[in-house]
C-alpha cells in the first residue's frame, strides 16, 4: 500500500510536466508548420552554387 503513496504523486507529476511540456510546445507555434520542413530537403538553396 505503501508503494500507491510513492507512485500516484509521481503519475500525477509526470503527467501533469508532460502537459505542460506539449502546451509550451503548441505555444511556441512548433506545429504551426508542419509541410515546410519535409519538402525543404526537396527545394535548392540560392547560395548554393554561386562563386562570390
């Protein structure tokens, strides 16, 4: 019985930093874009063969 009172509050601490690490995320606009970077690779840079 001993091991509920250790695990429940350590379930709810995670859980609870899990959220709050996801809505930060969704704050900071990390899924605002998510198209772009996979065809970035696809797109030539305009610096790229250019002698200066």
């Amino acid at each position: 019985m001993t091991i509920l009172a250790i695990l429940m509050p350590l379930a709810l601490l995670l859980s609870f930093s899990f959220t709050a690490v996801y809505f930060w995320s969704v704050w900071r606009g990390q899924y605002d874009d998510l198209e772009t970077p996979a065809h970035r690779i696809l797109l030539e840079d305009e610096q790229e063969g250019k002698i200066s």
